[in-house]
C-alpha cells in the first residue's frame, strides 16, 4: 500500500510539471482538471474527468490495465484498455482511425512506424524535458524525419542464452561454440528457432557479423532504402547458412513452440532467444546465463532490438487526456512499473539502471551493438522475400545458396 501511494504522489507530481507543456502545444475537445502537486504532498485526484481508449494486445492487457489504475487514482482519467490480436491492431487502427472509430492511442512496436506515418494516422508528440531521459536508441525507433512519434517504454532483443548445468563457459566464435555444443552429446549443438517459413529475426545477429546489414544507414544513423545484404558479404552469410544446417543447427522442422521445448527439455547447451522465454526456463528450475551471441563472420553480432511504444491517434478527440497519459508514460515512475509488470528493459535509462535483475542485464549486454529493426515501408517487402529465402537454403531447396540469395535480393528491389 504504502509503494502505490507513493506511486500515485510521483504520478500527480509528473503530470502536473508535463500539463503546462501539453496544454501549450497540442489542442482537442475535450476538458480535465489539472491534478494539484504542492511541494511534494499528496492530492485529491478529480473524479470522472474523462476517458482514454487504448488497444493492446494479449501479452500487454493486464500491464496497461493496472497502469490505468494508477492513472486514474492521480487524474480522474479512465483508461478503457481493449484487447486485440497482435497481428489486427496497426491494420485495423489504419482502417478505422480515419473514420472517427478508432482508439485515442494505441500500443505496439517501433517497427510499426513507417506504415502509421505515411497513413496519416498517427501524431508527433511533445515531452519536454522528459525526452532526455529516454534512450537514445529508443527515440531514434520511435522518430521519422527528426519529430518523435510515441512514446517508447521498452526495449527487447535476443541473446543467446545458456544451460548452465551442460556446459559452463562459451567459445568466443559461433564455429567454437558448435563444435562444444556437439561434444556435449545433446540432440542440438544450439538452437535457433526457424520453421517452415525461415525466421530471418533470429539468424539476423549472424548475418550482421558477416557484415551485410538488411540496410544500408545514412550520416545520421537512419536506414536508408538502399540494401546492405546484397554483395559478396549476404552471399558468404547464405553459405554459411547451408553449412550450419548441415551441422544439425538449422532445420525448418523447428518452429518457435519446439525450439523452446527442446531447450526446456535440456536437449541443447544453448538458445538463442529473447526475454518473452527466459520466465519460463527459470521457473521450470533451469539455471540460466544470457550472454552476447558470438561472431560467426568476424564482425559484432548485431541482433535487431524492439522498442515498444504508446502511439497518439492523429484523428483523436481527446488529444489534451491523451498527452497527459503519455507523459506519464515517459515517467520513471511508470517505465519501472511497466518492467515489473512486463520484464521488459525500460526505454528510461533511470529506470534501467536501477534493474539489478542479471537476466536483462545479460540481454542489454548482448545487445549494445544492436540497431533498432527497420521501421521504413519498405522493410515489408523485405520479410515477403528474406525468410523464405533462408528457409529455402536451410531444406536444401536452393542448391546454391549464394544464386538462391542473389534471386532474393533482387525480388525485394523489384518489390520497391
């Protein structure tokens, strides 16, 4: 009781320095009442001062619910959190916004971006001061063009991670770290998760180590549409990729559900996965180690890290409750109960490092070369062609996998 108390006090506090901001720079219909802050004492919240409409999907409706509770107590703002699948919320929000139908904010990747910017149907929101303390690779996710859409709350990534009671010491190279995966006699060297379809996310830290990033990126740090894993460097990744499924680590019978089965049954030394996995593997008693997944090319594995984020309807009624809420968002305060609800890194570097759990400690380690996934339109034509192509070369399919990645670098051109 006492810490939602105390909660609640930094919440009014947060909210009553952003409301001066938000009332300056953005507009709307609809009214509210500004929360009292007096020299840190606490204040009565307004009842009923209005309510927000979020859409968030099944991983995130229980963490945003609790958070609307904390919300209100301080503002007298409801927030009426929907559930809906991952896979409808950026479709139907770009279908429905425009009608006057949609949510007031919604809540979903960084990657999401391009498509909600050039649809129109998102908004650039203002934090002041309270921009300096997000990560600088959390805002660049959630900016095009120099202005922040969204307020990003999360940062993820994989890693690999490791049975400790199979072998307790990695290899500096992924060869080395195969050979040791074998001479430990389980059924995989490592896994890495594939199927069917190929699964170009997880296999993407190798591919950077080859040196053939999916884009090339401007003076600024930005991705460009000009693809970095065509040329000599992709086409040395495609081989690699055939011999490591010639070594029993790649196989497109192996899908997300039975990569973690696997692992959970102690059938490999290794993993490479993210944070969404690692609960389930401590709480089933395995003893757990997260480390950075070694170069397979010579160059930095650099695996793609997802920023979660709270996006403003640009079509909003509610656009004055709607910046309050998103201030808050970018609050310590919030960000910290956000980690504890979810175990997820926070976007605020304050609140990340105040986490002394090792198991993001070792995630955040693993992914300090990292670059946040494409949020450029294009990045759609990109997954259409990239995972089955690797799917193609992992079954043997494509005879030879550097024609077989040429053939694909060129189908996502033509699909530019």
């Amino acid at each position: 009781m006492k810490e939602i108390q105390q909660m609640r006090k930094s919440i009014v506090a947060v909210l009553a320095a952003g409301l001066s901001l938000s009332l300056a720079a953005c507009g709307g219909n609809a009214t509210t009442t500004t929360p009292a802050a007096t020299g840190g004492s606490t204040a009565s919240a307004p009842a009923d001062a209005g309510t927000l409409t979020v859409w968030v999907d099944e991983t995130r409706i229980d963490a945003f619910k609790e958070l609307g509770t904390e919300f209100k107590a301080a503002t007298g703002v409801s927030l009426d959190v929907v559930q809906k699948p991952t896979g409808d919320i950026k479709t139907d929000f770009i279908a429905q916004a425009p009608t006057g139908e949609g949510p007031d904010l919604i809540v979903g990747a960084h990657d999401w971006l391009g498509d909600l910017v050039s649809n129109g149907v998102v908004a650039p929101v203002e934090l002041g001061d309270a921009v300096g303390g997000l990560s600088d690779i959390a805002k660049t996710a959630f900016s095009s063009e120099g202005q922040l859409y969204g307020v990003p709350y999360a940062i993820e990534n994989i890693g690999l991670v490791r049975n400790n009671a199979i072998v307790q010491d990695t290899p500096a190279t992924f060869d080395e770290l195969v050979a040791q995966g074998k001479e430990t006699g389980k059924q995989f060297p490592v896994i890495i998760q594939q199927g069917e379809n190929g699964d170009a996310y997880h296999l993407y830290p190798l591919q950077t180590s080859f040196g053939a990033p999916v884009f090339k990126t401007d003076a600024n740090g930005e991705y460009t549409n000009e693809l970095g894993m065509a040329g000599a460097e992709g086409a040395a990744f495609a081989e690699y990729l055939k011999k490591l499924a010639g070594e029993g680590v790649l196989s497109a019978n192996i899908g997300g559900d039975q990569a973690k089965q696997a692992f959970l049954d102690g059938n490999s030394p290794y993993i490479v996965t993210g944070p969404w996995w690692t609960g389930d593997f401590t709480e089933a008693g395995l003893d757990i180690t997260v480390l950075p997944i070694p170069s397979a090319g010579g160059q930095a594995a650099a695996p793609f890290l997802g920023v979660q984020g709270v996006y403003l309807s640009s079509k909003t009624e509610n656009t004055l409750l709607a910046n309050q809420f998103l201030d808050y968002v970018a609050s310590d305060e919030a960000q910290t109960k956000l980690h504890e609800l979810g175990g997820r890194t926070p976007a605020s570097t304050k609140a990340a490092d105040a986490i002394s759990d090792e198991v993001l400690a070792g995630f955040a380690e693993a992914g300090k070369d990292g670059q946040p996934m494409p949020a450029i339109p294009e990045m759609t034509a990109v997954w259409n062609f990239w995972g089955a192509a690797e799917a193609s070369i992992i079954n043997g399919q494509a005879a030879d996998p550097a024609a077989a990645w040429t053939e694909m670098n060129n189908n996502i051109k033509a699909a530019f």
